[in-house]
C-alpha cells in the first residue's frame, strides 16, 4: 500500500512550485507593463523638458538632429514670410532720380506752366547760336509757380510726350531764383515776369528768356530776351521797391 501522506506531499509540492513559477510570471509582466507605461518615472515638465524642479532644465534634442529632414526655413528666431520688417529702411530721396528740365516760366495757363532754358543748343553742323532751346509745358503744376521764375521741373516718371513745345506732367517742380539779391528791390522772378510782359507775347509763340543782371551802381536791371522771331532784345528795367 503507497505512502499516501508521501504522494500527497509530492503532489502539493509540485502544486507550490507551478504556482511560485506563475506568480513569479505574473510579477515581471506587471513590471514590464509598468516600466513600458512610464509608471514610476519622474514626470517631465512639458515646456522644459525637466524630470522636476530640483534638477536643472534640459532642453530637448530638436528631432531634426535625429532625422534627414532639411533645415527649418523659418527658425523660431526669424520672421515667417510675409511678415513685416521691422528694420529701418533707407527713404527714397525727393528728389526725382532722372533728370529735370532748368529753364524760366514764360507762360502760364491756369496750372500749365511753359519752361523754356536759356541754353541754346545747336542743330547740325550749323554756325548759328542757340538753334534750339528746350521747352516743355509742365501740366498740374503747384499753384505759387508763376511767370518770370527759374525752375527746375520733373516730369512725372520722365515722360514728355515729343512734340515742341514738349508736354508733361509735372512731378515737382524747385524755384531756383525766389531770393532778392543783396542791395536790390526786385527779385530777379519779378524782374523777368515785368519783361516778359512789356513785350506782350502772342498766344502762340513764346519768348526766349537769356539772362537777368542786376546793376547796383546803376540801380537797376538788364534783361536779355529772343523774341518770337528769335531776335535779340535787351530790356532796362528800374529796381524800384516792390
């Protein structure tokens, strides 16, 4: 007859020893299940990347260190495109960048001005002085221009239409002779306008204003003109107080 107290032993030891090696199963997959769910770690700050506040901050390895990606084109210290720049940028000058046209106003029609340059240029191999003379009528032109002043005017965007006298807007347009002269009465812009008017010019022709000089010692001016037929006339004018 077996030992039955021996077989049950046997038999319960058998059992104890299943049951040690599953416990022992169960054991590492909950501490595998905790490790792979981050139990028991240290939580990280999500905007420091900091285990906690008692160890210093790390800052987190950008993934492109990690990966084959190509560069940030617009870094966190850079403005996206189409932003707007905030440096200060050099202003564009007043002052038109193509050339204006220097001359005197020798007619005006309500705020068309005609300026012609007392510059004669000559025209082919010919011998006469001052064939031609620039003039250009300069449209929408401010209101304080008048007559007898020198300018230097700007067509808008350089553009004057051919024909003669020439036509254009006026994009700006500079008194050059406003001042009076030390020891005079007149400015040399009332002397030629007084000039111009004494010779009274037709509607359709113009005069071609040459020089303005002042005489201290005569007290008074000389004004040198071509008519509308392109003849010289020189005009004596008093230098009367305004």
């Amino acid at each position: 007859m077996p030992n039955t107290k021996f077989a049950d032993a046997k038999t319960l030891t058998t059992n104890g020893t299943q049951k040690g090696k599953a416990a022992t199963l169960c054991s590492w997959v909950l501490v595998v299940g905790l490790v792979l769910s981050g139990c028991g770690q240290k939580p990280v700050d999500t905007q420091t990347g900091a285990a906690d506040a008692e160890e210093p901050a790390k800052t987190a390895e950008p993934l492109i260190a990690d990966c084959n990606l190509p560069p940030d084109p617009n870094p966190d210290d850079s403005e996206p495109d189409g932003a707007i720049d905030k440096t200060e940028k050099p202003q564009p000058s007043d002052t038109p960048s193509y050339p204006g046209t220097i001359g005197y106003v020798v007619k005006k029609e309500g705020s068309n001005i005609l300026v012609v340059s007392p510059e004669g240029r000559k025209l082919g191999s010919g011998t006469g002085e001052g064939d031609y003379y620039e003039a250009t009528w300069f449209g929408a032109a401010p209101e304080e221009i008048q007559v007898g002043m020198k300018v230097e005017a700007w067509a808008v965007r350089g553009q004057v239409e051919e024909s003669y006298p020439g036509q254009a807007g006026a994009e700006k347009v500079e008194v050059q002779n406003g001042d009076i002269l030390h020891g005079a009465n007149l400015s040399e812009a009332e002397v030629v306008r007084e000039a111009i008017e004494q010779l009274e010019p037709s509607d359709y022709s113009f005069f071609i204003l040459r020089a303005a000089e002042y005489h201290p010692d005569e007290d008074a001016w000389t004004v040198e003109l071509l008519d509308e037929q392109r003849e010289p006339v020189r005009i004596k004018i008093e230098d009367r107080a305004a």
